[in-house]
C-alpha cells in the first residue's frame, strides 16, 4: 500500500517540490492548497492571505522504502521551520510551516519528530500540526516548476542553494 495525502508547507511549494521529488520511495508530489475556507482556491487567491490555505506539496510514498519520521525530518529540516509565516522573501499564512496529519498515529510521529529535530535549531519550530482536510491541486503551471524551470532566476537564487544543502545532507535518501 502507498499511503497518500500527506501535506507539507514549508513555503514556496516551488521548493518542496522540488525536494520531495528527489526522495527514493517517493513515488508522486502534487504541488497545492491545503488548510484553508475555499474550495478549489486559485493561485491568486491563496497569495492574497484571505482563503487560509497555505502553499502544500502532497506526497506518495511507498514506506518500504522511506518512512513518514523520514519524509518529516526532512520537511523540517530543508526549510526554516523557526520563522512564522515567513520563509526567506515570501512573507504571509499561506508560506507557514505546517505538516497536515490524518490520524492519531501521523500526529504523535509529527509532534515527536519536532521535539528530536528541535535540538538542531536555535530558535524555537513553529511548525503547525493540524489535521488534513482537504488537498487542492495547484494550477499546471506551478506542476513540477523546478525541473520545467530551473534556469529562472527563483529557482537559481532560492531553490538551487536548498536543493544543494538537501543533497548533503540526504544523500543517501536521494534516487
């Protein structure tokens, strides 16, 4: 079985993405919406802080080959899970860190996984854990952004310093 609907913020789904991608086991990231009062928000709406939804990834996995701690130790340790609301540059709710749980057992793996990760931070993780809902397929165009877009110049200056620091430290997670 491959579980799925397991949402992660941590900023420009842009750069979640395209980390996510590059897991072994991951098997599908979905770039989206999640957490948040409209249903089926666009871009535009969700980038003006009023719908709630914050900017996910929704990621299938198969946990044979990597587990849901794995995908949650790297979700929070490939952005700054210290800031509210804020990741580099892209400011507001819809850029806030957030892991969406759907059962008991996802939520104390996710607020365990933050109590180890903690020790590697200075600051204090503001991480929301809050319970799925319901997940929103971002527009095509925001589909696999890094990898149709690389050369853009967000993607030079923001994505390509995670993705490199990602690999370091992940490199035997990598496909």
């Amino acid at each position: 079985m491959t579980p799925t609907g397991l949402g992660f913020g941590g900023g420009c789904h842009w750069c979640t993405e395209a980390v996510f991608q590059q897991l072994k086991g991951v098997t599908e990231v979905k770039s989206g919406y999640s957490g948040g009062d409209i249903v089926n928000p666009t871009y535009r709406e969700v980038c003006s802080g009023m719908t709630g939804h914050a900017e996910v990834i929704e990621v299938t996995y198969n946990p044979n080959e990597i587990s849901y701690e794995d995908l949650l130790k790297i979700h929070l340790t490939t952005h700054n899970p210290t800031t509210l609301n804020r990741q580099g540059g892209d400011r507001g709710t819809q850029y806030r860190s957030v892991i969406f749980y759907k059962n008991d057992d996802e939520k104390a793996i996710a607020e365990k996984t933050i109590e180890t990760v903690q020790a590697v931070f200075d600051n204090k993780i503001v991480t929301e854990i809050a319970p799925f809902q319901a997940f929103f397929t971002a527009e095509k165009k925001h589909q696999n952004y890094y990898n149709d877009n690389s050369n853009r110049r967000y993607c030079k200056a923001v994505i390509d310093p995670k993705l490199q620091k990602f690999k370091i430290l992940y490199k035997d997670k990598l496909k």
